[in-house]
C-alpha cells in the first residue's frame, strides 16, 4: 500500500521561479539601455567641459596656450606704438589710422631689423610690468618675513663715532634699496608704455565722443594684454 507524503507548504512553488526570473533580466536590460542613452547624449557636452576646463584650469596645457597667446598679442600691440613713436613706423594696424603698412609691408616687416628691435622693447616692458601684477607668492612673502624677524634690531648708539651710527642704519635700512630699487624700475618701465601707447594713437585727436572711448579702451587693452599673458604664462611653471 501506497502512502502520499503530503507536500510542504513553507517550500516556496518551483512554478514561479521561471516567472521572475525574465523581469530581472528585461530590467536589467532597459536600465543599461537607459544608461548608454544617456551617456551618447551627453558625451558632446562632457567633450566640450572637458575642452574648456583645459583652458582655465592652471597647469593644463590650454592654460600654458592661453598665457602664451595673450603674451605675444599684447607684446605685438605694444610694439606698434614703440614702432610709431622711437622709429616713426607706420603703423602696424589700420584700426584708429589713417594710414598703416598694409599686407606687404606686414610680408616685409620679418626682414626690418628695427621692428625686431621694437618687438624686443616692447616684451621686455610687458614682463617688467607683468612682474609688478603678479608680486609675490604669498609663501616667498611668509618665508622672507619669517627670516627678517630673527634678526633683532639694538638700539640706537649713543656717544660711538659717527661710523657705528651709519652702519646701525645700513642694518636697520637692509633690504630696502633693492626694494626701492625695483619699484623705481617699474614704474619706468610703466611710464614708457602708457607715453608710447598714447603718442602712438592719441584718443583726443578725433571729436566723436565714441571714437575717444573706443580708443582709449584699445590703449589700455593694448597695454595690459601682453601684461596680464605673461603673469597667466608664468603661473605654470
């Protein structure tokens, strides 16, 4: 005789186990679907971030390119107003002009010895300038002021001879002559820039109040891009 073994009811059904088992799957599938969707559509604008961040991150390469543009534009500005003024060039742009070289005389000018010259002046203004933007980093600044504390100053001599006096004050005053020195030199170098700058194009010369604006703009962009390139130029290295 026969005896059923009744089934146990906390097994869980065989039956539906084929049934979930597609759902994971179709799931599975629309999501990673979902994802090479999205990614497609934005992988123009993560390739165009990715573009733009190599330009204004510092370090990358764009941002070397970018330093080293704005550099040689600024300095190629600037040496059209050195050009004008020391060598009585014609200008070298036709903005703001009357007259200027024109393409042949541009074909021309790799060959003039003295617009080498100018273009020498004029970049060794732009990096003079340029170092009085940028001043120190703030660390050279906190290492040299740290070293200058541990050198306490006496006081004053009373009843020494004179050279004991001059030799306090060569102590106390240490350091300040080259200081005063460097500012000195900017601030030549300064005033070579803004005199050529505008003798080469003087904004008061036209009468229309927007000719007067636009060129005095053009002169403080002329004189502050080569400026501004080399102080990013020189923060990557």
């Amino acid at each position: 005789m026969k005896f059923l073994t009744p089934k146990n009811k906390s097994q869980p059904n065989s039956e539906s186990l084929p049934q979930s088992q597609p759902k994971k799957t179709s799931s599975s599938i629309l999501e990673l679907l979902a994802q090479w969707i999205v990614t497609l559509v934005s992988l123009p604008v993560l390739f165009v971030s990715y573009i733009v961040a190599q330009f204004v991150t510092p370090g990358t390469s764009g941002y070397k390119l970018v330093g080293a543009i704005g550099f040689w534009i600024g300095t190629l500005l600037s040496t059209d107003s050195i050009w004008q003024v020391l060598f009585q060039g014609k200008p070298i742009f036709p903005w703001f002009e009357t007259e200027w070289i024109g393409w042949i005389g541009w074909l021309q000018l790799p060959f003039n010895l003295l617009f080498w010259i100018s273009f020498g002046i004029s970049a060794l203004v732009q990096v003079m300038e340029a170092r009085t933007l940028r001043g120190k980093d703030p660390q050279q600044a906190r290492n040299e002021f740290e070293e200058s504390k541990q050198y306490t100053l006496g006081t004053k001599p009373t009843g020494n001879i004179d050279l004991t006096v001059a030799l306090w004050g060569d102590y106390k005053r240490a350091g300040l002559k080259e200081r005063y020195t460097g500012g000195a030199i900017a601030l030549f170098f300064w005033l070579i820039d803004i005199i050529t700058t505008f003798v080469g194009r003087w904004p008061f010369q036209y009468t229309n109040p927007l000719s007067i604006i636009a060129c005095f703009g053009y002169n403080i962009v002329a004189m502050m891009a080569g400026e501004i390139g080399y102080s990013i130029w020189k923060l990557t290295k």
